[in-house]
C-alpha cells in the first residue's frame, strides 16, 4: 500500500511541474501590445487642462 501511495504521490507531482512549466512558458512567450499615442485620449485630457491654464 504504501508503493501504491508513493507512486500516486510521484505522479501528481510530475504533473503539478509539467502543467507549471507550460503555462510559464506560455506566459513568457506572449507578444504584448500597447496603444498608439494617437489613440489615447488621456493625452488630449492633459493637453487640454495645460491650454486651459496657459488660457487663464
């Protein structure tokens, strides 16, 4: 009984480390994107609020 539990035990462990190293890897291998400056509205907000107190 006891091999049966070791060996069970053995396996779980491979497959806890097999599915940890796919999903890094994965991970590691996903390409990011970022917004072009042109689409972001949070420019225009600021360029906005700097006119606004050029303005004042």
């Amino acid at each position: 009984m006891y091999t049966f539990i070791m060996i069970v035990s053995i396996l779980i462990i491979i497959v806890i480390i097999l599915a940890s190293a796919l999903t890094t890897s994965k991970a590691y291998s996903y390409k990011h994107t970022i917004d072009p400056i042109e689409n972001n509205p949070n420019i225009k907000t600021n360029n906005d609020e700097i006119n606004k107190k050029s303005d004042s």
